[in-house]
C-alpha cells in the first residue's frame, strides 16, 4: 500500500424491479438521496454485460457526501424480469 487513499467512484447496487423503482426511489429520496443519472439497456446488451437477459433500468442516486468525497453513490437497477428471490425480503 502505497498511502495514498483509493481514488474512483464507489457505489451500493440494488436490484429491483422496474414495477417497483417509484418506490425504491422515493424511499432513498427520504434518506436525502436525488436521482443524478439514468440509463437503459436492451435485454442483449444486459445479458452480454451481466449475463442476464432481461432490459435494465440504471438510476444512479446521490447526496451531498457523494459528490465531496467519490464515494457513497447508489445505484439501483431495475430489472424487467428478476433473476431469483436475491437475499428475499
């Protein structure tokens, strides 16, 4: 270790469904978080990036710490189609 503190963007993923993303969104809106970036992905490219066939929804979530340090983003993505039951409820 040379130090020098771990540069680069570190986030927290969640994945949930695109049925749900209102929800989860204004749930981390209540913890002080704001939606900075969307993207998208066709089912295709989901499955050569992730390995799963089903279109994808990206939202990067921010608060004030993230956008001083670099760190503490969320992301959730919002799947068409839910692999499995993940960790449950």
């Amino acid at each position: 270790m040379s130090g020098r503190p771990d540069r680069g963007i570190r986030e927290f993923v969640f994945g949930t469904t695109r049925e749900d993303l209102p929800r989860q969104l204004a749930f981390w809106q209540q913890l002080g978080f704001r939606e900075c970036a969307r993207g998208e992905l066709a089912a295709d490219a989901s499955e050569q990036l992730y390995g799963h066939r089903a279109a994808l929804t990206g939202c990067r979530l921010a608060h004030a710490g993230c956008e001083t340090h670099g760190t503490g983003y969320v992301r959730l993505q919002a799947w068409e189609r839910l692999r499995n039951d993940g960790l449950g409820t």
